[in-house]
C-alpha cells in the first residue's frame, strides 16, 4: 500500500478551497492579480483579463498581447456557456502561390513568414463588454505595475526563457525585449519591461483601437514591413473576435464541453467518445490496457484532426458527425486490444451525405472563466516590434501549403489551432473549468483529466498530478503522416511492467521530459457552494481563494 496521505502513489497535494472566489494560473503573481480583482468586487471575467496581462508579462516564453485568446465563460444568472474565439487571421497581401515562388514547401517556425494577427487584445474587450464590471484601467493597472517595478523570475519560466533566448536572439526586437545585457534573466532576478507598461497604459486608455487602428498599430506595420513580413495596419483593423457555441459530447454522466474548429478542443470529445466503450475502471490508472487504448483513441482521433479541422469560414468541418456516438461506434471497431497500430486513416464522419497559459477564475456570484492564452512556440516568432515590450506570435506556421487541404494557407484566413479551454458540466450545472497547456499534448491532456477524475476516482488536484501519456507521430494538419504508430511517452511514475507490457504490445516507447503540459482547474460543489482549486507542480503557478 502506499504510505502517502493521499493513497496515491504518485505525489500530489491539497486542493485549495474558498467560497468567494478562487483563481488558478501558472505564476504566482498573476493569481494574486486575479485574487485582488475578486475581492474589490470584480467579476470572474475581470479576474481573468487582470491575470492574463500579468502573465504576459512574468510568463512571456507561454504567452502576452502579441498572440491569441480563447475563452469558455459560464453566466450564473442564464446558466449559459458562452465560448469566444480570439484568434487572428493570415496577412491579407500573403497567398499560397507567394510561399510557392519563394521555394518554401512549409512555413517556418520563426520570422515574418509564420505572423498572423494577435487577437488576445480584442478578445479581453470582447469580454469585458459583455461581462465586465471593472474599468479596463484597473484591469491591466497589475500588470502595469509590475512592469515598471519589476518582478522576480520564477524557475521553470526562466528554464523556458533561456531555452527560448538561445534560439531567437537574433530576430529583430528580441534582445532589446527580452533579454537583460545580452543574456537572459536567471531564477530570482528582477526583471522590468517599461514599454510593455507603456503599451498596456496606452490600451487601457484608448481600448483596443489604440491597439488594431492607432500608433501601437502603425508601429508593428512599419516594423513587419522592415523584416520583410506582410502583416499590415489593414490587418489589424480588420480583427474581429468571434462568439461561438460551446460543443459537448456526454462521458459517463459528464457533459465535457470544448470550442469547435479552427481549434483542436473537438479531438478530446472524439477521444473520449472512443474510450466510453470501455472499462477503463475495471483496468486500473497505469496498466497497460488503460495506456493502450488510450493511445489508441487518441491515434483515430488525431487522423481526423489532420483531415478535417480548418477555419469554418473556408472548410465545411463536420463537427457534429466528428463528435456523435454513432461514428465513435464504428471507429471504436478499429482498436485492436492486444496490438499497436502502426498506420490509421480518416474516417469518414459526413454520415449524411455517405507553450502557452491556461488561467481559470471564479466569482462569488457563481461566474467561471476558462481561458487560455498563448504565443504559439514559447515566445512566438522572435520578432518584437522596437519599443512595444511584446513579441508576435507566429501561429501562422500551422497552416498547411498543400493546396485543397482544409487546413491550407488563404489570405485572411484563421489557422489551425491547438489552444483549446475546456469546460464540464452535470445535469446543466457547472462542475470543472479547466485547461492544460501545450501544443499537441492539450486534447490528449484534457481527455487524461476527465478520465482521471470519472474513472478513477481521483480528486482535483491528484487529477492533475499523476502521471501522463503522451502520443505523438500522428498525421497534423500541416500535412505530416503518421509512420510506424509514432512514439509514446510515458512521464516517470509508471510501474515497470507497464512499460514491459506496451512494448510488448507494438508501441515504441521514449522519453520527454518536460512534455506533459501545465494543469490548472476550479471544481464546484454547488451543494456546499464551495470552489476547489488546482495548480500543478509542472509550472511555477498557484491556485488561491477566499
């Protein structure tokens, strides 16, 4: 037996409790932020923005006001779920024939090439008109000060930041944001980004248009035009957030909700609609039956996002089909139980017709915000337009250049992405906000959570800390193909002959360390009208209340 407190055999901790309000982020100074909006009377969504801004600036190597925003909001008063989709679309001027003259078979990682608009602007004043109740100027006020005073640099984000430096150092604006001397700031050293202050005080007094019409504008115009990129003041102008209907798909009682395309979140309903069909309980957390077919739902579900995901304003995505039972059903046929597969395809759902952050707030009035934020890869594109603190996301990269594909780069179009907030509820009442950062890893995350917590009764915050799976080779909406049944990773914790067993089984198992992702979550005992809060040990963030 194991002689932890918790019974698990994995370490873990307590759940944070509160009535009030309770926020959950990846750094301890944005939860605070959060904290401090809740108790001077503002609401979840205020929380949320304060917290947001805070991390874009003490956590930049996840996320910050160069990159985009997606938000699940549930209203206590309707009892709604509204979803919001806060990314933003390719350069106008850029086609796909320009990248063929140009010689390029794939978009690169980095430089001007991979910019789309940042929308995280415009989807903080999104929500906040619809359900604010602080001024924006108090909102961003944390950020703000911190900015000038400085900050102390916490440890796995000064590991990401020096990781980050050593490859973006040399693109234009980098070095002057972001670096201290030349070199990266180390964990404990004060840090301060005086134009972000600016950029922040000028958004708060001129609202978004400052940002997409005004001198903020202008100013990344002329500074893409220098490095010989396409995005333009029309551009941003142009930007629009997007209100969306939440999806869901039922999982043993729990209606788990995520947003739909040009967002990843539909993957983790079509995981869990695959995995409902078995005993995952009577398996047991850590064997190899739980970790087999958990891949192997996840390898059906990934050929499908690589076919069919793609921004709905140019692709006809069949949501609905993708997430019913029916087609879950006849995929579900497809996972041998004492076999790896080594190749899968698409399915075929039309049945009609043939590092970034995650921060959750909640409010004493019963609001929840699940939101997540990012720059795409660490600090995005390594270009940070001179004397505005930020750097631009290069989220652009996602889009394939294969002509016809649904995926496939168009001006003005949104790429595909892999920022997704997720939501549950039970019998129509809140239950878990909650969302796991990191690219690919996040519906395979969201899904592990869900089954940790309905199938193997684990609490909150044990369900966040055990350890995890991760799959990855399968085909990706850029035009990669999966070969050999990819690779598993498994995170330390698992028994021996788990492992033995897999390998047995066809899988090839390798390491990735530091892969898993970063955990936050509020549960609600709406009996006891009592919030639970969860942060994970994998980042340097905190869940508090009162």
């Amino acid at each position: 037996m194991p002689d932890r407190v918790t019974g698990r055999p994995f370490t873990t901790r307590s759940e944070v409790l509160a009535r009030n309000g309770i926020a959950a982020t990846s750094q301890p100074l944005a939860t605070e932020a959060a904290i401090d909006i809740l108790r001077k009377g503002g609401g979840a969504v205020d929380a949320a923005i304060a917290a947001n801004a805070v991390l874009g600036l003490v956590e930049p190597t996840g996320c910050g006001v160069g990159g985009d925003l997606f938000a699940i909001v549930w209203e206590a008063a309707t009892r709604k779920l509204h979803g919001l989709n806060g990314s933003g679309r390719s350069p106008r001027s850029l086609t796909l024939n320009r990248f063929r003259e140009l010689g390029i078979r794939k978009i690169p990682s980095f430089g001007p090439l991979s910019l789309s608009v940042p929308g995280a602007v415009d989807g903080w004043f999104e929500l906040h008109a619809k359900f604010g109740k602080l001024p924006m100027k108090e909102l961003l006020q944390p950020a703000i000060s911190y900015a000038l005073a400085g900050f102390p640099v916490t440890e796995i984000i000064a590991h990401a930041w020096a990781a980050n430096a050593r490859g973006l150092s040399v693109f234009p604006g980098f070095a002057d944001t972001f670096l201290m001397d030349g070199r990266p700031p180390e964990k404990g050293e004060v840090f301060r980004n005086p134009n972000l202050a600016e950029t922040l005080a000028k958004i708060a007094d001129g609202g978004r248009e400052e940002f997409y019409q005004g001198e903020i504008a202008e100013r990344i115009e002329g500074f893409v035009r220098g490095t010989g990129g396409f995005l333009t003041r029309r551009d941003l102008a142009e930007h629009r957030s997007e209100w969306v209907k939440p999806v869901s798909a039922s999982y043993r009682g729990f209606d788990v909700w995520e947003l739909p395309p040009n967002g990843q979140g539909i993957a983790a309903l079509q995981i869990l609609n695959l995995l409902e069909g078995f005993d995952l309980r009577e398996m047991g957390f850590g064997t190899s039956p739980h970790i087999h077919h958990f891949v192997e739902a996840k390898k059906l579900a990934f050929e499908d996002r690589a076919s069919f995901y793609a921004d709905p304003d140019f692709a006809n995505v069949p949501v609905a089909e993708l997430i019913s039972k029916d087609y879950a059903e006849r995929r579900r046929r497809l996972i041998s139980a004492d076999k790896a597969a080594l190749e899968q395809e698409p399915g075929d759902p039309i049945l009609r017709t043939g590092d970034t952050v995650y921060l959750t707030t909640a409010d004493r009035d019963g609001n929840m915000v699940s939101l997540i934020q990012s720059n795409f890869r660490g600090m995005g594109s390594g270009l940070c337009p001179f004397g505005l603190g930020f750097g631009l996301q290069n989220r652009g990269e996602l889009f394939s250049l294969e002509e016809g594909h649904p995926n496939a780069f168009a001006p003005a179009k949104r790429p595909f992405h892999t920022i997704i907030p997720a939501f549950v509820t039970r019998e129509g009442k809140p239950f878990l906000s909650f969302g796991v950062m990191g690219g690919d890893t996040q519906p395979q995350m969201h899904a592990q959570i869900v089954m940790n917590l309905v199938d193997f009764g684990m609490n909150l915050q044990e369900a966040g800390d055990a350890p995890r799976i991760l799959h990855s080779g399968s085909s990706d909406p850029t035009g990669g193909r999966m070969r050999d049944g990819g690779e598993v990773h498994l995170e330390s914790g698992f028994p021996d002959d788990t492992v033995a067993d897999l390998l047995r089984l066809g899988h090839r198992l390798t390491p990735a360390p530091g892969a898993f992702g970063g955990y936050q979550a509020i549960g609600v005992d709406t009996t006891n009208g009592v919030y639970y809060g969860a942060s994970e040990s994998r980042k340097d963030g905190q869940a508090a209340g009162f």
